[in-house]
C-alpha cells in the first residue's frame, strides 16, 4: 500500500450531462464512484483506526462471512416439487 502522503495518479471521472438531465447524471457519477471504490476510501480514511482495532474488524468480517456461507450451505435449494 502506498504512503497515504503521496500523491496519486489517477484518471478523472467524467460524466456527460445530455438533455436527460442532471439528476441523471449525478445518479451515473455516484455508480462509476462506487465501481472504482472511491466512496469506501472516503470512508475508511474519515477516521482512524488503530492497528489492533482494524486487526479485530477484519477478523469479525471473515468470521461474519463464514458464518453466511456456512448458513447459505446448509440450506436446502428452494423451489422444488412438492
């Protein structure tokens, strides 16, 4: 990971405002920013986290996730006939 002082090199993100109207495309701004990750980085560098607190969240997120897979595992397929 780089240094977080260091400057980043990325392409901007342009969106092209048609006659379909803003709203439009501030709602396909918002999609192309949550494909690229921008809003989780936004999120993750608000506030900082100490080492041990981010050790224990990503720990508790793996455990969560087991435990999803194993609950969508056990689960019979649905929709079968009677």
């Amino acid at each position: 990971m780089a240094n977080p002082t260091e400057p980043v090199q990325c392409k901007p993100l342009e969106v092209q405002v048609g006659d379909k109207g803003i709203e439009r495309a501030i709602k396909h701004l918002k999609r192309k920013m949550a494909a690229e990750g921008i809003l989780r980085e936004l999120k993750r560098r608000r506030h900082y986290m100490k080492p041990s607190i981010k050790r224990r969240k990503k720990m508790s997120e793996a455990a969560r996730r087991r435990r999803k897979r194993l609950r969508t595992d056990d689960m019979p397929p649905r929709g079968g006939m009677l």
